[in-house]
C-alpha cells in the first residue's frame, strides 16, 4: 500500500462526522452555486434539503438541547393552544348550525333507512314487473 492512500484512509478516519458532514455541505453548495443560474429554485430547494439532512444527521449538544427546549416546549405549547382554539370554536360554529354528533347520527340513520326502503321498493317493482300476468 502506498503512503498516499494510507495518508488519505487515515486522514478520512481522522475527521469527525461533523467535519465530513461539512465537507459534504460545501460540496453540494459549490455544486448548487454552478447550477444556480440554470435552475435557482431547484438549488435553493436542494441546499435546504442538505441543510436538514446535516442537521438530522449531526448529534445534538446538551448546549443545545439547554437553550432549545424553552423554546421547543413554548412553540409546542402554543401550537396546543391554536388547535383547541380552532377545535372549539369550529365544535361552536357546527352547534350553532345543528349539526352536532346526535344530530349527525339521526341523519345517518335517516339515510341509511332511506336507501334501504328505496332497494326495497326497487325489488318489489322488479318483482312486480317481472312476474306472469293472468
């Protein structure tokens, strides 16, 4: 084996994830910048993609985890608040409509007995019509 493919496997085994994670970057940057011109979006869309997977990919630090969770747990808890907000006040505006669960149901039921009365009376008229006259 050569010295310059020892050089290369040590020095590939030597850099930390981070470190190859961000060569992988600055590859896929260097490669959306030549393409920038052709097709600007598809290359922002492909550097955010990258950027995410980087992310994803990288562990998270407990310096991290400490300054993001008040934020995380107050974005979760406003995005809890939104959606009870908006179940409740859609459970209001279908009430002040009529149509509730109960009402739901009776409907439902109304219908199904509809369609099963009208196939009733089909297949008598069917039969009727079908049958031998005298």
């Amino acid at each position: 084996m050569s010295d310059r493919n020892r050089d290369v496997r040590e020095t590939e085994t030597d850099r930390s994830p981070r470190q190859r994670a961000i060569e992988a970057y600055e590859s896929a940057s260097r490669s959306a910048k030549d393409s920038l011109g052709e097709a600007p979006f598809i290359a922002l869309a492909g550097g955010l993609a990258a950027g995410a997977l980087i992310a994803a990919l990288l562990p998270r630090t407990d310096s991290e985890t400490r300054l993001v969770r008040p934020t995380a747990r107050r974005v979760k808890d406003t995005a809890r608040a939104a959606y009870q907000a908006a179940r409740d006040t859609g459970e209001q505006q279908l009430n002040d409509l009529g149509l509730n669960r109960q009402k739901g149901e009776e409907t439902i039921r109304s219908l199904i007995q509809g369609v099963t009365d009208a196939a009733k009376a089909s297949a008598q008229s069917a039969l009727d019509t079908a049958r031998p006259r005298r």
